[in-house]
C-alpha cells in the first residue's frame, strides 16, 4: 500500500519553513515522476496515457480541429442542408438528421467529457478523502456519524435518484457533476478511512504526537501524504464514471440540451430511429465513450499495480 515517509518529515522539522516547503515539494515531485514511471513501464498502462493525452489534445484544439461548430447546420452548394449523409470528403463522419456534421460533434463532445470527468472526480475525492481522514483519526461518535451518512448515500441510487432531481430542477451541466460528486465520493471514502485506521497505529505517528504534535498537524501533515496515491488512484477511476454517468443521463434525455455531449449525440440518433440505418452517426461517439472509458482503466490497472506490489504477481 502506501509508503510512509517519516524520515523526511523529521528531516523538515530540523529544517527552515522555507527549506521544508522545497523538500516536500521534491519529494511529491519524486513520489509523481515514480508513479508515471510506473505507468509508462506496463505497455498498456502507456497505451492508455496515450489515448487520453489524444483526447485531451483534441478537447483543447477543437476548434482549430472541428469543421463546423456543434450544433452548426452543413448546406449543399444549392443552399441545401445536407440531412443523413454517409461519411465522404466534405463530411468525414457524414451527417446527421438536422445537417449537423457528426466529426465536428465529436469533437466539440470531448470537451464536456473531460470538464465533466475532470470535475466530477476532482470534487468526489476531495470530499471522500476529507470524510476518510476525519473518520479514521478522530473515531468514535464523529466516524459513526460519518459511517451512518455514508452508508444512507449507499444506499441511493444513481440513476433514478438524478432522473427526479433533474426532472424538479432544470437540466445542467453542472447539476450533473454534483450528482456525478454525490455518487462517487462514499467509496473514497470508505478506502480512505480503512487506511487511516491502520496509520494512525504507526510508530511515526507516536513519534510526531510525543513530539508535541496536534490532532490537525497529524492529521494533514503525517498521514495526509501517505494516503494521497489512494485518492489520485480513485480520481482515476473517478474520471471513467463520471464520463459513463454523464453519457448515461445524457442517453436517456437528462442532459443538459445547451451543451453537446457523446451521451446526447446517442440519445438525438436514437429519437430520430436513426440507431441502425445511420450508422456514421452512432459508431463515433460509442466508440469514443469506450476507448476513453478503456484508456483510463488500463492507466489505473498499471497505477494500482504500484500500490499493491502483489498484483503484479497475478
């Protein structure tokens, strides 16, 4: 599992404040450089960062890559509008019902794939791993209470519960990612919180509190750090969901009609009875939703290798 770095914290104890900000910032610098190093060393997990930097390099240049805009509608030299076209020269991808080019729709859908992975799995770890640490250290009625209210958000499900909040709210973007951010953070959670019941029973902890330590410099001085591979492994893994979730509301006429998605270009073949004739529409955007959702996957196979040493018995 995680590593403990007691040695380098007692190192920045006898060390200036300015001189112990740049030794733990070599040392997360180091702790990073290894974890990529690991990735890059498993042919699949390098596959897999590959395909997502092409992702996100496509989402950054979209609109130097994109022909036309998202919901821009394609005309034939006579002024006509070019409805459910096979892929050719003008339109890689070809079009769909309405005219619109379904390249340029894949293109632009990136975007919202990676702002809705991103944020959803940036906010789901960041309450998970805040629950976590404040259940394991402090226990008693504080992690019952904590442990009580995750298990009620166990208990819930994703699907039904969004498709009632959304149909009471009006349907966003980011009404999405915070249901995406309700979903996802009770695992972390619960990980996180296991991890720091078996840290805090370290001999580096008794020697941080002998020291003089407080509840809170232990807290996110000393264990904090040792439990961050778990959180950057489960935003990895957050990242996938939230683009399944987003794509999954979209499918089925919940997403946000103002912003075009992979999920919502699915769910416009399919009202117009387009999922089998029109096949250039339905093709880009599912397989684009599986090899980002197989890319990350591959990348947190590789990176949970290097937490747990014995998977790469397996």
């Amino acid at each position: 599992m995680a590593e403990e770095r007691p040695i380098s914290d007692l190192a920045s104890n006898l060390a200036s404040p300015a001189d112990t900000r740049r030794l733990r910032l070599a040392a997360a610098l180091r702790q990073n450089l290894r974890g990529l190093a690991v990735i890059l060393s498993y042919p699949s997990g390098a596959a897999g960062l590959v395909v997502v930097l092409l992702f996100i390099a496509i989402a950054a240049l979209a609109p130097l890559i994109a022909h036309y805009g998202a919901f821009e509608v394609v005309y034939n030299a006579d002024h006509s509008v070019i409805r459910l076209s096979p892929p050719s020269w003008q339109n890689w991808f070809g079009t769909t019902n309405q005219g619109m080019d379904v390249f340029s729709q894949l293109v632009w859908g990136s975007r919202v794939a990676l702002i809705v992975g991103l944020l959803s799995a940036v906010g789901s770890v960041v309450i998970g791993t805040l629950v976590g640490l404040v259940a394991g250290y402090f226990g008693g009625w504080i992690d019952e209470a904590l442990m009580r209210m995750t298990d009620v958000a166990f208990g819930i499900p994703f699907l039904p519960f969004a498709m009632v909040v959304i149909s009471i709210a009006k349907p966003s973007l980011g009404l999405v990612i915070l249901l995406v951010v309700f979903f996802l953070w009770r695992t972390t959670a619960r990980v996180i919180r296991a991890q720091v019941l078996t840290l805090k029973t370290r001999p580096f902890i008794w020697a941080a509190r002998a020291a003089g330590a407080g509840d809170l410099q232990i807290l996110f001085r000393h264990i904090t750090p040792n439990v961050l591979p778990l959180s950057f492994l489960y935003m990895a893994i957050g990242v996938q969901t939230g683009v399944m979730l987003e794509a999954a509301l979209s499918f089925l006429g919940f997403g946000d009609p103002n912003v075009l998605s992979w999920g919502i270009m699915l769910n416009a073949a399919f009202q117009a009875g387009a999922m089998r004739s029109a096949w250039w529409w339905v093709l880009p955007p599912g397989l684009a939703l599986s090899l980002f959702v197989i890319a990350i996957f591959m990348i947190t196979r590789a990176y949970e290798e290097r937490l747990n040493p014995r998977l790469r018995m397996m």
